[in-house]
C-alpha cells in the first residue's frame, strides 16, 4: 500500500497501548516513520501492534508493584500487629537496628531490611526499598 503524509494509518499507540488509526507525520524512504494518534493526539514513532509476549512484559511492573506492596504491608502488620505508634522518626544521626519500624517525613513507614557497614541500612517503604545513611554524627 502507498502512504503519504497527512494520509491515515493503523499503528501502535505508545499512550494508549491499543492498536488505532494514526495520521502521518513524516515519511523517510516511503514508509511511514512518525504518527499522531487520532484519538489522544499524542506524537511518536511508527510501530506495528507487538506480540503477546510483550505486551505481557509491558504490563508486568504494575504486577510487581502490587506484590511488593503486599509483602510490604504483611511484614509491616507481622512486626507490629497493626500498631504503628513505636516507628521511631528516622534521623541520619541515629543507629538503627534491622527490623525496626522508622517513619520518614518523605517517605513515610518503613522497615529496616538490612544494616550495610556501619553507616548504611536499606529501608523498605510502601513504594519500594531505599538506601539511606544512618549513625552519621
């Protein structure tokens, strides 16, 4: 088939992750290389629907960020029954032990996963696990 810009084409949607008709932007050797979706008018480089398998891949981080948030909050109720009132404020200057339940004023609840050397200790919070320094004086 022949395009041409301006003319209409099925592809790919990079925004809304759905297989719809395009606009062409820009040809390069009479296929075409840039796109408008029609439907959400959003800008990208020409792509064919990918295979199953990918969109499988695409969708997986949504699915870890829900099992990391389970395990968060089953290890979060296991060590303290649901009573968040012992999470002492973390502050660097402080020494910190592992399983300890620290309230961050950024990051909020978390548990002390492991110490690292002296001065290091990975805390998990609600959005994922974070390195920060401890017993700095």
């Amino acid at each position: 088939m022949n395009y041409s810009a301006g003319g209409y084409i099925e592809a790919w949607c990079t925004k809304c992750k759905l297989e719809l008709g395009h606009t062409i932007i820009a040809m390069v050797e009479n296929v075409p290389d840039r796109v408008k979706c029609n439907t959400c008018n959003g800008e990208h480089n020409f792509r064919v629907k990918p295979s199953e398998k990918l969109l499988t891949k695409l969708k997986s981080p949504v699915r870890k960020i829900k099992v990391r948030e389970a395990n968060y909050n089953d290890l979060l109720t296991r060590l303290t029954g649901g009573d968040l009132s012992g999470a002492r404020q973390y502050s660097m200057k402080e020494n910190f032990k592992k399983d300890e339940i620290v309230s961050h004023p950024s990051f909020g609840i978390g548990i002390i996963s492991s110490v690292i050397h002296d001065n290091k200790m990975e805390i998990l919070f609600k959005d994922g696990p974070r390195l920060l320094i401890r017993n700095q004086a």
